[in-house]
C-alpha cells in the first residue's frame, strides 16, 4: 500500500474518532436523545381570587 | 386569601379597580390610602385602575402609586401632562415555571377628567396583545370595562386566555368563554353603593404546557360572618379609625 494511502487513511481514522464518529461513549444517552423531553412543563393549578368595587360597608356581611 | 394560598398550587390576586373610594359619595379623608394599605397587606399581586382611582386626582393617585407595591394597571390612560403611562400597561408575573401577562384597561367614565388622556381600548390592545403574548404563556386582561364590552375586545383582539370584568349586567355563576376567541370571562360580584365587597370570585383553572387554560371552575364567595377577620387587617383598619 502507497505511503500516501496510508497517511491518508490514518488521518481519516483521528478526524472521525475526534468527530466522535462510531465511538461507544457518544452522548447517545442524553435527555435529548432518550426521547425525555427536558422543556416540557407539568401543567399547574392556578387559583384566581379577584375582586371588584371592594369599597362597601366596613362591616364584615353587614 | 391565606387559606386559598396554602392550599393552590399557584394563587392570583387581582382587583379590576374601582376599590379605593366610594362612588357617589364625597371622597374618603384618606384618598384611598387605608384600601391600598389593605390590598397591599393582602399582597394584591394587580389591579387594574378604574375611573373611581382617577377621580382622587393627580396628586393622590400619584401618592397610592407610589404606596402601592404592587402594580396598578392601566394600558389606555396616559397622564395628559407628557402622555406617560398612569400607572403600568401590564405586568408580568411568575406563576410556577409559567408567566402570565396580566393587561389592564380602565372604563372611560366620559366626563372631564382634565389630568387624563384615554385611548381606545380596541386600538391598544391590537398593538400590544401581541408583545405581551411573546414575552409570556399566559394573557389575561384586568379591567373595570363592562363585561360584554371586555369579551367583545378579547374576542377582537385574539391571543387573550383570561378576562377578570366587571359590571355585568347579571352575576354569571360560571365562568364563560367567549364566542369566537374562546377566552375565559369571569367577574367578581354587580356592585351596589353601600353593597359592595362582600363577595370574591374564585378561579380554578389548569394551566397547560403550552400556557393555555383548562377545566375551569368558578364560583363566586360571600364574604360572610363564616370567616373570621384577620387580626393583622383588623389592626391596620384601627389604625385608620374604620
């Protein structure tokens, strides 16, 4: 095998490894990835109290 | 308002305004002061303000302002003075991992009120429902306008989840939404002079992933002799003589 073969396939072989490409430890794993959607928010229960024309009778139920 | 705050998730407490004097009545001798004091204890999260809060005149409304510690809103009264803001267009206010936008629109009582310019309510909203929608979740509307007014504009304006009205022609005993938006449309109790504040309405509502509204429950609350008075409200209105 020609030497510029060679040299080639080396690079080749460091620029995927660096890239991540096939290696076992790829974050495969993260939320992102796992289909757990991280952003989604729990639905909250929200209680409005709201009053109008609060000035009345200062007796409480008179 | 305490025992409703242990047991929510999340509690609002809004006011559509018109809280800090009597109508027709000559003015309180502390310009609404005691009421702000009042909500401000009971930590009001927002009120809209309504023509009663305009007609205490620039000097008061300006000092109950400043008291206030919670925002006043009024997204179409603007000081005729340099055409700033009365008080707050909106809000913003955190509700979990939510946030809800809360507008207010005060009711043009059409008589002079010479510190005041008003816009229409349909115009303001149209331009700022949607910058409101993109900073938050949740769009709800405050005001003092009447209630078939208020679902109209929602309606019109699109983008609006809550209204909290006031001045229905009849008390609802539900909360309903309105024909073409959808919006939820709720208000507290039809005022009477000498009748009023004696009632609260009570939301309950599910606020979904996407910040919409539903499940909605409503009810409206006597204020009866059932609930005993708060002893930190009780010293605070000794201390204004009431």
């Amino acid at each position: 095998m020609p030497i510029r073969t060679i040299v080639g396939m080396t690079v080749l072989a460091a620029c995927l490894l660096l890239a991540g490409c096939g290696s076992a430890s790829s974050d495969s794993g993260s939320p992102a990835d796992s289909g757990i959607e991280a952003g989604v928010r729990p639905e909250l229960e929200l209680v409005v109290l709201h009053t109008n024309d609060n000035w009345g009778e200062t007796e409480p139920c008179g | 308002v305490e025992e409703q705050r242990e047991q929510a998730e999340h509690l609002l407490l809004l006011d559509t305004g018109d809280a800090l004097i009597e109508e027709g009545s000559s003015q309180s001798a502390a310009m609404g002061e005691e009421v702000v004091a009042g909500m401000r204890l009971m930590a009001y999260d927002a009120m809209a303000i309504g023509p009663l809060e305009l007609g205490l005149g620039a000097e008061a409304l300006r000092q109950r302002l400043d008291e206030a510690g919670f925002p006043m809103l009024s997204a179409n009264v603007l000081w005729s003075a340099d055409r700033s803001y009365v008080g707050e267009a909106y809000t913003v206010l955190e509700a979990g991992p939510y946030r809800i936008g809360v507008i207010g629109l005060t009711r043009d009582p059409g008589v002079g009120l010479a510190d005041y310019v008003f816009l229409e309510p349909d115009g303001v909203l149209a331009e700022l429902v949607p910058q409101v929608e993109a900073q938050v979740d949740t769009v709800v509307l405050l005001t003092n306008l009447p209630y078939r007014s208020a679902a109209q504009l929602a309606d019109a304006a699109s983008g609006i989840d809550l209204v909290v009205a006031a001045l229905p022609r009849q008390l609802p005993d539900h909360a309903v939404r309105t024909s073409r938006a959808g919006s939820l449309i709720v208000t507290a109790e039809q005022p009477f002079p000498g009748h009023t504040g004696r009632r609260v309405g009570k939301l309950s509502v599910m606020v979904q992933s996407d910040g919409a509204l539903s499940g909605e429950a409503w009810e409206s609350v006597a204020l009866g002799p059932d609930i005993a008075d708060d002893p930190a409200m009780s010293d605070l209105l000794a201390a204004y003589g009431e």
